[in-house]
C-alpha cells in the first residue's frame, strides 16, 4: 500500500471519531472530571465503587499456581468452558468449548471478526445510529462500511431498508442490541426477518453474509423483557460480548466471540478468527481475567438499580419538558435537545456542570445522550439544571421579534 494510501485510510478513520475526540480532549470537559460537584454523564465510565466480589476474584488469581500462570495466554480452556456453559444456559444454543474464543473485549472480537471473514474491498453494513468505531474497525480491515438508517421512532431495524443494501460485495452485517444508544432490544419477529433476508442474500451469491451480533448490553435489560439473541435466528452469526459492562469495569477488558453452533465450517471460522487475534496485536485477555473468570461469570451491576435511574432520569426529564423514550436495556438515555443544535445546547449544559454527549457524534443530531451509571446523587443534583437548561431556551424562544 503507498503512503498517499495509507494517510487517505488514516484521515478516514479519524474523520470517523472526530466528534468523539472532539468531547474527549475537550479542556473544560478534561479540567471538570476531577470536580466531584460536577454532573458527568458523557460516558459509561463507573462513578460508584466496583463490585467487592470483582475485586476479590482478582485478589485471589493474581496468587500464581505453577510457572506458567502468567505464560502466554490465548483461549484457556478453564474460560472457555465457563462461557460455553453460560451460554448453553443463557441462550438455550448448544455451544462448546470449540465455539469459544475468548477476546480483550468487545472491541477486540469485533475488530477480530472483520479481519477474519471480510476481504479488503468488500461491504459490512452497520445500523445507524451506531456505537463509535464500528466505522473506523471496518475500514481498518480494508473493508466498506455501509449504512443503513434504523427505523425512526421505533429505533427497530429497517429490513426493507438492510435488504436492499445488500450487494454481491456484501460480506458482513453488524448488530447491536441491546442497541447502544438509542436502548432498543430487537423482537423475534424482526430478527426471524433478518436472518430470512442475510439466508436468502446467502443463497443468492453463493457464499455466507455474516451476521456480527454485538451483545454487549444483552445483559442489561430493563422491565423483565427477554433477551432474543441474532444469533438465535442465523446459522451465519458470532456473538461478540464483553464483560466490561454488565460489570461495569471498561477497563479491565475481558469477552468473546461466540461462534454460532449450527454454522457450517465453523471450525475453519474459529481457526481464522484465532489468526486475526493474534495478527492485530494479541487481542487475547490476560491471564489473571482468564483464570479468575469462573469467579466472575455470574457477577453483575445492580439492574434493578439501573432501571430505577432510568426512570427517575425519563420522569424527571419529561416533568421538565423533554422529549424522551424509555430504553428497553443498556445503561443510556436519548433525550431530544430543545434547540436543533445539540453541541450548542450540550455547551449550554456544560456551563451549569451537566456534561452530557452530543448525539449528533453517534449521527443523531438534534438528541443527547445521558449515560446512566452516574449516582443517584448526581442524577439528583443534574435534574434541577436539566430543568433550569430547557425552561432558559424556552424563554429565550417566547421573546418577541
């Protein structure tokens, strides 16, 4: 690849998280996390102590049992059988040991399974709006990223809209739910369409469309409403998830891919998949996460709390005025910005201490984003300048012209 080629790639991709960045490397943003009076919801970073027990299991496998403890480590078997297990459990799917590869997070399985099964050149649709990087992980793998617009209101998938994106060129599609940011959970029905659609594009080019189920939230569902997993629907799937989440703990990364079991080839899948992780840089869980996961499998964040942040954040917001949904599961909130230029009225946030992400970053723009691992305390303190915020643009608006 020449140079110009490889700054065009570069320039793409930076283009692709420049907002991101934008809000990152913000000065006031960056000066202002360290104030504990501030109202951060920006991201979904803990602002709680971790679970002792996550602490304890760490504590306990750090202590080395042989030589080798801290060795090179790829799929353990003592991982990989915990998961297949849970999974056996969780999604009723007879997986094995064999389907397992375990990952240093989400963003390393879905960064694997790209290179893995996509050709330079060829497409990998993805539904907007969408989580940061699926862009820029396509177009580091050489590949095409394609959008397809969810449907609005709904925030379900568009099918009509999936199928007819799809080319001879397509050889993978990403699925996120429950969906990061907009909290929908796709029903049977729309994934029973989904999977009839990517079997019949299959069949029509003669080769598999992949489906990449990214389950990173699959754990964080409100209202008891059950989990259908893609990967349920699909024989052509992987299931990509992460601990980091439902623990809340982004930076200790630990995950998988879940190779679906009645995928035909699966194990040539699993064998490339081994190759990308270790070509993109070892993308493996260390050894201590690995041996210590028997430990930390069944461990959660508390999700009935959560749902009473989501509520009192949707009550709150709506008594205040805003335009805003419940999300069905993962920890965020898309509030609707009362002024169509949602970085100006996040600035206008920021100005009173409540930093929230401009949804236009995630291609949402006139929306909001609120994370909701903030405290209750500081959803307490936020909601009066929510309210203060909005009734401001409101009086500005009544002014005569």
């Amino acid at each position: 690849m020449s140079s110009s080629a490889i700054a065009k790639r570069i320039t793409t991709i930076a283009q692709g998280v420049s907002g991101l960045l934008d809000v990152v490397n913000d000065s006031r943003y960056l000066a202002a996390r360290s104030d504990p009076t501030i109202c951060d919801f920006v991201f979904g970073n803990p602002h709680e102590a971790p679970i002792e027990e996550f602490s304890e299991a760490l504590r306990r496998w750090t202590v080395p049992q042989n030589k080798d403890w801290f060795a090179y480590k790829m799929s353990e078997p003592e991982a990989t059988s915990v998961v297949a297990r849970t999974l056996r459990k969780i999604r009723g799917l007879p997986f094995e040991d064999e389907h397992i590869c375990m990952t240093n997070g989400a963003f390393a399985g879905l960064a694997a399974s790209i290179t893995a099964l996509v050709d330079p050149g060829e497409e990998v649709i993805f539904v907007t709006p969408p989580w940061f990087f699926y862009e820029g992980i396509v177009i580091s793998a050489g590949a095409n990223p394609v959008r397809v617009r969810c449907m609005e209101g709904s925030f379900d998938l568009d099918l009509k809209a999936i199928e007819a994106a799809i080319t001879e060129n397509t050889r993978a599609i990403i699925v996120n739910s429950p969906n990061n940011p907009t909290g929908k959970v796709y029903p049977p029905s729309t994934l029973e369409g989904l999977g009839d659609i990517l079997r019949s594009a299959s069949a029509r080019f003669g080769r598999p469309v992949y489906l990449i189920s990214d389950e990173a939230y699959s754990r964080i569902v409100f209202d008891r409403l059950p989990y259908p997993s893609p990967v349920g629907f699909y024989e052509y799937s992987l299931l990509i998830y992460t601990y980091g989440k439902t623990l809340l703990t982004p930076g200790e990364r630990l995950g998988y891919i879940g190779i679906c079991p009645s995928m035909p080839a699966s194990s040539e899948v699993a064998q490339a998949l081994f190759l990308a992780q270790a070509v993109i840089g070892w993308a493996f869980p260390n050894s201590v996460l690995q041996h210590a996961l028997e430990d930390i499998e069944d461990l959660s964040i508390d999700i009935a709390g959560l749902q009473r942040k989501r509520d009192r954040m949707v009550e709150g917001l709506r008594a205040a005025g805003y335009e805003v949904h419940s999300p069905e599961g993962a920890f965020y909130l898309l509030p609707k910005s009362p002024v169509e230029d949602d970085k100006a009225f996040a600035e206008m946030l920021a100005e009173s201490g409540v930093f929230v992400l401009p949804a236009s970053i995630v291609e949402l723009p006139g929306y909001f984003r609120i994370s909701l691992t903030a405290s209750e305390e500081m959803i307490e303190r936020a909601l009066p300048l929510f309210a203060e915020a909005i009734a401001r643009v409101r009086s500005v608006e009544a002014l005569p012209t």
